[in-house]
C-alpha cells in the first residue's frame, strides 16, 4: 500500500469523520449480527443479503440515506473480509470498531474519476458526500480501484492506495544473512551490524512521564484533560513512526542486499499475548499474582521494536527468499565449534565459548547460528485466491 496525508478543509475534517461513523456503525451492526445469529434462523447472511439489508435500512432512516452508499457498502465487504480471514485462521476474530480509535472508510472506483493532479506536488481526491479533498503528492500514485481513509489518534488523514507494489530483485549473490532479534538491540546481523529501532528519546521519555501523571490527575471530562491525552498521543504517535520508518527502511535494506534472509520462528502474537489469570485454590474469589505486569513491560519493549512487523514486511518485500529458523539454542550455541551449554553465555551481552574460547557479542553469535539455518523449519505459505473485485491482501505465511 502507499499512503499519502490528506488535508481536508475544517468543513470537510467534519464530513469525513461523519463517514467514518457510518462505516463504524454498519460494521459494528454486521459484527452484532454475525454474533448474536443462531442455527434456528438458517444460515448467516452473507455480503449480497447484508447489502440488501442495508439498502432496505437506508429507505427507512434519513440519517443513513445521507451519508454515501459506497462507504456503507464497502464497510460490510471489509467485513466480509474479516469473516474469510477469521475462518481461514490467518486472523482473530472480528472486533468492535470503536471511536475515536477505528476512525476510517474505504471507497472505490476508477482513478480518472477519483483523482486529479493539480501539479507536481498536489493531487485532488472525490470524497463522496464530501467533494474534492486536497492530497500531498510524495511519491507516484500507483493504479488501483480502491482507496482507504483513515484518520489516526493525532488527527492526520492519510489516504492509501490499495495496491501491492512488486517485490524487491534478489541481489543474485546467493548470500545469506540471519537476523537475530531483541530487546536492546532490535536486530543483530550475523555480519556483525547491530541495529536499533529509534523509539522516544530520553527527553521525551521523561515528558511522557510527567504527562501521564498529569493525565491520572486531571478530572475526567475536562478541556484540560483533553489537551493533555492529545499531547500523549502526539507523542505515541512519534514513536510509532520511528518504529515503522525503520521496520520499512531496515527490510528494503535486507531485501536488496541479501539473497536469503533467516530469522528465529517466533510467534510473536502469542509472546504478547496477556498472561492467563491464575486462581488461587484457597479463596475461590481471589487471584494469585500471575506476572502480568513483568510481561506487560516485556510487552511493551517487543511490540515496539516492531519484531513482527519485521519479519512480515521482509515477507512481503522478498517473498520466497525469507526462512524460518527454529530458534531453539541458538543463543547457547557456539558458531565455531559448535559447543551447546548455557555456561557460553557470559552476560546479556557477551558470548564466550567454554570448549573452543570464541568469543563475540551474544546477539551476533546468535545470528550466526541462524544464518547457518541448521533446522530450516518449512513453514507452508498460503496460496492466496483473488478475485479481481476484491481489496488485494499482501501474503503472510503467519
Ligand atoms: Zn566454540
């Protein structure tokens, strides 16, 4: 997908979030539906008889009838995708869109009458229900046929181009690289590089902190509690797009450089995962201290290294030439000799073999191993069945 940032007018920063709850609410309306359905009533409608539905729902509310047939109609087709990639197992089930955070709609159509370029660095985008919507124009517009809107949690609407970009040439060296990822250092290359994924500095750390403060103390509801929340946000949104820039620079990086990219089999969804609630035998109403907010932490220190991310942008920018190395002692093993003991591992950060006296830092030693790929594990890789129609997906093999 390439995204560009929109910028509505104020009349029309007001219209769009007005489309936004409409796609919100069909969405949500479909998700009730799907939930509450019974065997009784015969099978689940699908798209064709939800969009009879919501025609029906439009003759009889005003409301509905004015905002666009296109959002509502293509918020139950973002539905429907849901539901495949739910029963296809590649994705959990479908949440309720909530406001504020799920803030966005999908439209469709032909890209000579949706946009037009004004000059070199301005395009023009038809919203419908809205009009023409000014967009920044910071790379070549790809074709496609349907475009999604959002708008994130420090107000900046972007648009994106539903089109899969061609994967990225292998170098044709046959070289491999492994990459070792982690805490401190987000991803150790077994040629020794050691990358780190920019996050907050040590000021904005400290300001976050005393904004978070602020925000336990103002009362709720209030203009200055308001102010303080977006102030977070703006800072979290930060992070997040230091995060992402390296996840996308990192693996374009990889992708050119390296024939065969290998990476630990981890499954990073369930390392996240929120710990499961341990009861205690004795007061039946009570909980025992499960470790939730060590790993909340732990939490916190992946997700924002972006692990997942990683391996799945590798995936998509070099399909094919990514493997899945089954991460079991690789950090215990000498990459000379070959020695497995946990005694190699001096410290976080210092390996040093106890049979041959190799010595390197820990997380390159790591990917070293992973580089040799010793235990290629074969991952299947899920064939993807489009139909022209349809929004493209990227293929994931997770
Ligand atoms: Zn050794």
């Amino acid at each position: 997908m390439s995204r560009f940032r929109m910028f509505p007018t104020p009349a029309q920063h007001g219209a769009m979030l007005e489309q936004c709850r409409h796609a919100r609410f069909v969405w949500n309306l479909a998700l009730e539906q799907w939930s509450m359905w019974t065997s009784d009533k015969g099978p689940t409608p699908n798209f064709g008889g939800q969009c009879r539905q919501l025609t029906a729902a439009r003759a009889a509310f005003d409301w509905l009838r004015a905002g666009s047939q296109t959002v509502q109609q293509q918020a139950l087709r973002d539905f429907d995708q849901a539901l495949k990639n739910f029963h296809a197992r590649t994705h959990r089930r479908p949440t309720w869109r909530k406001s504020g955070r799920h803030e966005g709609f999908r439209i469709v159509g032909s890209q000579a009458s949706r946009i037009v370029k004004l000059n070199r660095k301005w395009a023009q985008v038809l919203v419908p229900k809205v009009g023409w919507v000014r967009v920044r124009l910071s790379r070549a517009i790809p074709p496609a046929g349907s475009y999604r809107i959002t708008r994130d949690r420090t107000d900046r609407w972007h648009i994106a181009f539903a089109a899969i970009p061609p994967p990225i040439l292998a170098p044709g060296t046959g070289e491999v690289v492994g990459v070792d990822r982690g805490i401190t250092i987000s991803a150790a290359l077994s040629n020794g590089e050691l990358l780190v994924c920019p996050g907050l500095s040590e000021t904005e750390q400290v300001r976050l902190k005393h904004l978070q403060r602020r925000l336990a103390r103002g009362r709720r509801g209030s203009n200055r509690r308001r102010r303080v929340r977006a102030a977070i946000a703006k800072l979290h949104g930060r992070a997040a797009d230091r995060g992402k820039d390296w996840v996308e620079k990192t693996s374009t990086d990889l992708a050119r450089r390296y024939d065969v990219i290998r990476v630990e089999d981890l499954r990073v969804a369930r390392m996240t995962r929120r710990p499961k609630p341990r009861h205690d035998a004795a007061r039946p109403d009570q909980y025992r201290p499960n470790g939730r907010r060590a790993k909340a932490k732990l939490n916190r220190g992946i997700l924002a290294n972006g692990w997942a991310n990683l391996v799945t942008r590798l995936e998509q920018k070099s399909p094919g030439r990514v493997e899945k190395v089954n991460p079991a002692y690789t950090s215990q093993t000498c990459s000379v000799c070959g020695h497995c003991a946990p005694e190699n591992r001096k410290n976080q950060a210092v390996f040093r073999c106890l049979a041959c006296g190799h010595e390197a830092n820990a997380d390159v030693n790591a990917a070293v191993n992973i580089a040799a790929g010793w235990a290629v594990s074969a991952r299947r890789e899920t064939p993807l069945r489009a139909s022209p129609k349809r929004e493209p997906q990227p293929a994931t093999s997770a």
